[in-house]
C-alpha cells in the first residue's frame, strides 16, 4: 500500500556531484572519441575499396584523421 511520509522522500545517501561531473565528462569524452573513430574508420575504408589507393594508403588516411581529429577537437 502507499506510505504518506510528511518529511523529505530522498532517504537514501547523499549524491556525490563530483564523482557524477567526472563519470559525465568520461562519458562525453568517450562518445566524441569514439564517433572520431568510427567516421575516420569508415572515410578510410571508403578510401580503400572504392579507389585505386589500397590498404596502405587508407591505413595513412585513417591514422591522420584520428590525429587531425584529436587534434580539433581538443
């Protein structure tokens, strides 16, 4: 059945904002990093199937647009 509780509903532990901030700014770094790759992986792989460039050329391409993206998204 319902409770009728007249004082605060929060009874558990006090929330630790700073461990919040850190686990949310790890989450946001992780995301943009991780979608950098995925598009540098793909524009690479692109490179190498559809062109004459080869696994070699589309390795280099990757590799400088996972640094060029590091770099601007810093």
């Amino acid at each position: 059945m319902a409770e009728h509780h007249t004082g605060p509903v929060e009874t558990g532990a006090p929330m630790d904002y700073a461990e919040h901030e850190k686990t949310y700014n790890f989450f946001l770094g992780a995301t943009k990093y991780g979608t950098l790759f995925c598009v540098a992986l793909l524009i690479a792989m692109a490179a190498g199937f559809f062109t004459s460039a080869g696994f070699f050329t589309a390795l280099v391409l990757f590799v400088l647009l996972n640094i060029a993206g590091f770099v601007l998204l810093r």
